[in-house]
C-alpha cells in the first residue's frame, strides 16, 4: 500500500533514522572512549606508582652511601643530609600506601618493605655504635646482617617494581585495543551513514528528487520558451508547488507573448547591449531603421555603428550610466548598412544583475531636418520679409517726410522699387498659401485645352528683367512649338516660370537658358536646360522636397525660401504628369516636366 506523506513527514522520518543511528553510534562511541580513559587512568597509576618506588629505591641507595661515610670519614654524629634522606625515605613509602590503598595484596607488600627499612636503619645505627665503641666482630657481623635486610629491601621492592611496569604495559596495550576499536567503530559509522545516505538519496530519487528535477527542468522549459513536462501526481506540497508553477508559467507566456508582440511591432529598435558594448538581443525593428537584421547585429559591438565623430561621448555616456546612473538618454549618429546616417535618440537603463544595458533606440533623422529645414525656412523667410519691407518703409519715410519729391526720377525709381518689393511679398504669401494648400491637399486644379507656345511665351516674359540684369539670354523653342496640352493656364505658367527663374538665377553671365518642347507619347515635355554649376545626383530628389535647396560655389544658396521646385512638383502631379531633374557638377542643368497633351497624336 502506497502511503500519501507529505514532504515534512518523510523528512520527519528520515530525521528520525539518522538521529537513532547517530545516538547508536555516540553511545557506542563513548562507552569506548569512557573505557579508555579508565585504562589511561590506570596507566597513569602504574606510572606513578613506578616513579614512587624509583625514588625510595634512589633514597635507601643514597641513606646506604651515607652510611659508608662514617667509616671513612669516622664521624660518629648522624649528618642532616641523613636525616633527610630518612625522613624523604618514609615519605615516599607513606605516598605508595596511599597509591595502593585500594589494593590490600599491593599494600601489604609496601608494608613488609618498610618493615624491612625500618629494620635497616636500626642495623645502621647499631653498626655505627658498634664501630665507634671499637667492637669490630660485632660491627662486622651487624654489617653482615644489614647487607642480608639490604638485599631483601631491594628484591621485594623489585618486585613490586616488576608488577607495575608489568601492569603499565599491560594498560597500555589495552589502551591501543581501545583507540584500534574507536577507529574501527568511526570506519564503521562513517561507512553506515554513507549507506544510510545513499539509500536515502535513492529513496528521494525515486520519490522526491526525480520531481524536483521535473520542476527544475520546466523552469528551464519556461526560460527557453518549450512545452512543459506532464503534470506531477499526487498530494504533497511538491504537487502544489507543480501546479502553482504551472499557473505562474500560463501568465508569464501570456504576458511575455503581448511584450513580444509589442517588441516585434514597435517603431523603434529596442535592445540589449553588453558592457563590453556588444549587441545581445535586438528587436526586428533594426531592418527597417538601420538596414540590418538582428542576426547581422548581434554579437557585433554596437561602436563600429556609431559614427566615428560621436563614438568617445558614445563610450563616455555609456560608461557613466554604468557607473551610476540608473538611467540616462544619449543622441548620437549611427552608419545605416546602405552607408547613410541616422540621428539616434538613445534611452538606457543599466541593469547591475545582468550587467547589460537595456536600450530603446528612436530614430530623430526626420525630426531633425524638419528642425533644419524650420529654422533654414525662418532665415530665409525673414530675410525676404525684412528686406522689403525696409525697402518700402524707407521710401514711405522719405516720401512722407518730404525729403524726397515723389515726382522726381529718384522718387519714381524708389516708388517702383517699392512697388518692386511688394510684388515679392505678394510672391511670397503666394508660396506660402500654395504650401499650405499642399500640406492640406486643397490644391485643385481647373483644366483647359491651352498652347504650350503661349505657356512659353509668358514665362518668358515674366524672367525677362532678370534675365537681363543677370545678362542671360533665354533662347525659346526654334522652331515654335504647336503642341497644346491639358492643364490650368496660371499654374502651368508658374511651373515654367519658376524653372526659368532658377536657371537664370544660376547661370553665369554670357550664358544661354535653352527651352525646348516635344511630344513624349501622351505627354508634352517641356526641358529648361542652363550653363550654372549643376547638381550633384544625391539631390536630384530632395531638392523637389520643401525648404530645401542646394549649396553652391556662387553663393546663392539661401536666395528664395526653397519652396518653389516643391510648388512645382505638387502642380506637376496634380495635372498626372511628371516632373525631374538631369545634371552634374560642373556641366550644368536640365530640369524638366511632362504634361498630358491635349491630341496624343498631334499632326
């Protein structure tokens, strides 16, 4: 029968069992031990004993050198040193009594030992009397019968002698028996707690550890994203953990899949950077932005992107924030896979545990040249505000002040200089509302059967006095074109006037403005071609962009807000035609635009 414990009951038990075995193995452990301290104890006691006997033997040895003096040195008087010797002789037997109380047979050995002292000293002293009274046969045979007690003295003390050293010996083999078996007995309790442990480390494989291991594998399952391995079956506490997990697992894949989704869909590209500033993790959002794949990015350092002018502040940013600020925002420039740059506007988080940066990385390029291309349009809006308008303040001035007579040719010339710089402000508000009629998709177009040639003609007209003052010829179509197209008169005019406008603006004196006109299909196209310092192909499409124009070694750039050519596109496109730009460096430009022709198949 398979009983349901919980995990606190096994543990219970196997603590019991091990506890038993441990108390086993220390009661026997100390019975030992107690059993070698009574044979050291033992020991100890023959050693004493030994010693003890050592010493009166020493004793009697040095009394009877004492007694030998006399003769030589014929001094009757008993020396201190004698004395002495006596009374240390009498202490030592008084100590062994002690020692050997609790052993009758031993005691009365001691006892018949000092019998036989004590009647040596009395032979000592009866031959000391008898050699100084001059009675030499006595002294001789009292001398006799000391030497007889002396060997007596000397055997028996020898042979209590003999018992202790025989029981020291005795002790202290029992006492290496007793450290052999505490040490069999450790070997032995060592090998039974290693078995004990090892089955119930087999028990616990079997019934808790193979669990335990499901659960570690599922959270390696749920880190890696994997299916998790089959519910656990039972009743104990690790069950409940399997189930709380597996719930816990349910919310951290719906949440981790709604972070992924907004991840894999957000604008910006978000990742994770090392600290040795390596890409770990990035978001797909780093194709449409930079140009690369994350597989392309990953485990390149995230330096080598930024432009090289930005990479010290980059790496000193970086280092900063992982020094101590939690978090921080970094602009820099990176190098897209197609060559161009992107202006990056960075938010990083340091993550000590991970040692990793965690970034968001939010492309400002846009935002930055629509700042440009603001501030570059309030320049040139207020240069072309201001100088008229001071144009016409000063003429009013002088006028009203009556410091210069209207009537005469200085005033006419300042009037129609005046006249002059509103026609300019009347323009620009034009380019302004026309802009804003773009922006807003309101610019509508009323079409009409006109002739190209008269288009022609009063875009001509409308250039002539810069053409003139700039000394440039602008030579029309030879001959006359006859083609006529669909389109709104004013507005096609506008276009070839603002095309004529630009090339006169940038064509050397001397030079010749070229127009020409042919039939491409269902479309007039109209080539304004000039002799100015061309365009380099990188701006053959942004210069139709609003606020935009191009540098140039004449320094004209900046003359005009920028909007024309977009003015131009936007008319183009709203009468479905096309319009563009051929030109390099150096050798001049061909702006041209094709408008749908009125009779596609003109006679």
């Amino acid at each position: 029968m398979r009983l349901n414990l919980s995990l606190s009951q096994k543990g219970l038990i196997v603590v019991v069992v091990i506890l038993v075995l441990e108390m086993t193995f220390v009661a026997a452990l100390l019975g030992l031990l107690h059993e070698a301290d009574r044979e050291l104890q033992r020991e100890q006691h023959a050693q004493s004993v030994i010693f003890h006997l050592n010493r009166q033997a020493n004793l009697m040895q040095n009394l009877t050198i004492e007694s030998i003096r006399y003769v030589i040195t014929k001094n009757p008087v008993v020396s201190q040193h004698q004395k002495d010797l006596i009374a240390g002789s009498a202490s030592e037997l008084a100590t062994l009594k002690s020692l050997l109380a609790d052993d009758p047979s031993k005691l009365e050995a001691v006892q018949k030992l000092q019998a036989r002292l004590d009647q040596g000293l009395s032979l000592i002293d009866k031959c000391r009397e008898a050699y100084f009274a001059g009675n030499q046969m006595l002294h001789w045979q009292l001398a006799a019968n000391l030497h007889t007690v002396s060997d007596q003295c000397t055997e028996m003390s020898d042979r209590l002698l003999d018992q202790f050293l025989q029981v020291e010996k005795t002790t202290r083999l029992e006492h290496a028996a007793l450290a052999e078996r505490v040490k069999n007995l450790l070997l032995l309790g060592l090998i039974a707690n290693v078995l004990l442990c090892a089955a119930l480390a087999l028990l616990f494989a079997r019934g808790i550890t193979r669990r335990l291991a499901i659960i570690e594998d599922n959270t390696l399952r749920l880190a890696a994203n994997q299916p998790l391995n089959e519910a656990l079956q039972g009743h104990d506490e690790l069950v409940r953990m399997d189930q709380t997990f597996r719930r816990m697992a349910r919310e951290l894949t719906l949440a981790r899949q709604k972070e992924q989704a907004v991840i894999d869909n957000a604008r910006d590209v978000i990742c994770t950077i090392g600290k040795d500033e390596k890409f770990q993790a990035v978001s797909p959002a780093a194709l449409p932005n930079w140009g690369y794949t994350p597989e392309e990015l990953l485990a390149s350092r995230y330096i080598n992107l930024v432009v090289e002018e930005d990479r010290e502040e980059t790496h000193k940013t970086l280092t900063a924030i992982a020094r101590g600020e939690k978090a921080a925002t970094l602009e820099n420039r990176l190098i897209k896979k197609d060559g161009s740059v992107a202006q990056v506007d960075w938010s990083i988080q340091w993550s000590e545990s991970e040692q990793s940066f965690f970034c968001v990385a939010h492309d400002i390029t846009e935002r930055k040249e629509i700042e440009k291309k603001k501030q570059e349009f309030v320049a040139m809006v207020s240069h072309d505000l201001r100088t008229p308008l001071t144009s016409i303040g000063t003429a009013l001035e002088l006028i009203a002040s009556g410091r210069m007579d209207a009537q005469s040719a200085h005033g006419q010339g300042r009037i129609e200089g005046a006249q002059e710089s509103i026609r300019r402000l009347v323009d620009l508000v034009n380019d302004l509302l026309d802009v804003e009629k773009l922006s807003s998709g309101t610019l509508n177009i009323d079409p009409e059967c006109i002739d190209l040639s008269y288009v022609i003609h009063r875009s001509i007209e409308s250039v002539r006095g810069p053409a003139e003052k700039g000394q440039v010829t602008i030579k029309p179509p030879q001959p006359a074109t006859t083609l006529q197209i669909i389109g709104e008169r004013d507005r096609c005019i506008q276009v070839l006037t603002n095309l004529l406008s630009n090339a006169v603006k940038f064509s050397p004196p001397g030079s010749t403005v070229e127009i020409s006109a042919t039939a491409c299909g269902a479309f007039a196209e109209v080539r304004v071609k000039d002799r100015g310092k061309g365009i380099a192909p990188e701006y053959h499409q942004s210069i139709f962009e609003r606020f935009q124009q191009v540098s140039s070694a004449d320094g004209k750039r900046g003359v005009g807000t920028g909007l024309g050519l977009a003015i131009c596109k936007a008319i183009v496109e709203a009468h479905r035609g096309t319009i563009g730009v051929e030109s390099a460096v150096g050798e001049g430009s061909t702006f041209w635009f094709q408008l749908p022709l009125a009779d596609p198949d003109p006679l």
